[in-house]
C-alpha cells in the first residue's frame, strides 16, 4: 500500500497524539486540526488520502463539518467519522452528510489502519481515468499528457506532479504536499522539485495552449492559462 496522506480532526490531544504517533509508525503523512475551522482550511487548502473526523468538536458539529468538506474540498476525500455516538440514527446521520466510513470509540488502532487502507484504496478505484483541464489532457492509465491531441514528453515525476497541480486546478498545492506525494518519506538532499518544475514548465512551453506552472510566494505552484 502506498504512503497514505492523512488529516486528522480531533479536538482531544490525547487520542490524537495516540492515533498520530500509531499512523506515523506506518511512515504515513498526518496532518492536525484540533477544532473545525482549521480542519476544514487544511482539507479546502490540500490534497489528502482519507479525513479521519471526530464528531464532537468544540466550535462545529462534525456533520457540518463533513458536509463542508465534501463541498467545498480540492479532491473529495473520504471521510472516516470518528465518534461515541453510536445509535443507528447517528450513524444514518452521518452517511447522510456524505461520510465514507463510520467507527465508534473506543477503537483499535489497527482497525483504524485497515479502514485508511481501504478508503484510499476504493477512492482510488473510482478515480477518473481522464483529468481535463483546458486543453490539457492527463490519460493516468497511461501516464501520458496531450495538449490539443499533440503528445506531452514528460518524464514519470514530471508526469505526477502535473497531474497533482491538474488535480488541485485553480488553486495552488504546496511544495511539501507535492514532494511527499512524489518522494514519500525519502525525499533527495537537493532541491530536485525546482529541477523537475522546470523540466516539466520546458515541456509544457512547446505547446502554446499548455498551462503555465506559476510559482505561488510562500506556497508552492499551480496550473494557469
């Protein structure tokens, strides 16, 4: 299973340090929010494999919280609920507010991995296999990108990282997000990301109705035309 990019909302330090530390042993990527309105800015702001989303946050209900996301995320997620609350209405609540999966608490950690693992798994099998953004065409099946029917010379990387920007179009997606997605938990000691940004903006440039890489101050890239 590849490295898994995980954000978890969760107002209680205790489990999340607990749930953290046990999902960070897996060498996979967690993101934190301890109250609503920051979780829903990092879920709105990047690109994440599964949310793990606890119910009871002091500032939002969780519902809401779920429901925001779905509307108004990047790339939808799936979300897995984690709460007390465990009546058939609530749980019928929550898959009502666009929930993927439910588990009530107390839970075993390794349970929790097994559900990560099968949300991103499943998400990843109802992918499209076609990204269109303007004239720019990403077959993922076959790692290749067309501009107007004409064949992009990308290199693998430089394939992945315009398909995250494709994926995050219009807005912009950071250099650690990218450099996670790319080289996991193993990044280069160079700057690599800079090389293959430019290879990849000297590709694209070939092809006049291309999007241009625009490097975003303090952030990261993202595509424009």
């Amino acid at each position: 299973m590849n490295v898994l990019n995980i954000l978890l909302i969760e107002d209680n330090r205790v489990i999340a340090q607990q749930v953290t530390e046990f999902l960070s042993a897996h060498n996979w990527q967690i993101d934190y929010a301890d109250n609503a309105k920051l979780g829903i800015q990092l879920a709105c702001e990047n690109i994440f494999d599964v949310i793990l989303l606890d119910l009871n946050l002091p500032d939002m209900d969780g519902l809401e919280v779920c429901a925001t996301i779905k509307k108004q995320a990047l790339v939808i997620p799936p979300i897995l609920m984690l709460t007390a609350r465990d009546s058939f209405a609530d749980k019928a609540a929550g898959f009502k507010q666009g929930a993927d999966d439910y588990l009530t608490k107390p839970y075993d950690l390794r349970e929790l991995v097994l559900r990560c693992q099968a949300l991103a798994r499943r998400a990843n099998l109802h992918q499209s296999t076609h990204i269109t953004v303007g004239k720019l065409e990403l077959k993922l099946s076959a790692k290749s990108a067309l501009v107007e029917g004409k064949e992009c010379q990308l290199t693998t990387i430089g394939f992945s990282i315009l398909t995250l920007l494709a994926k995050a179009y219009p807005e912009p997606i950071s250099r650690s997000l990218i450099i996670h997605k790319i080289w996991a938990d193993a990044p280069p000691e160079s700057d690599a990301l800079k090389s293959h940004i430019y290879a990849l903006r000297k590709a694209l440039a070939i092809h006049p109705s291309a999007p241009q890489i625009k490097t975003v101050m303090n952030v990261g890239y993202k595509l424009e035309f």
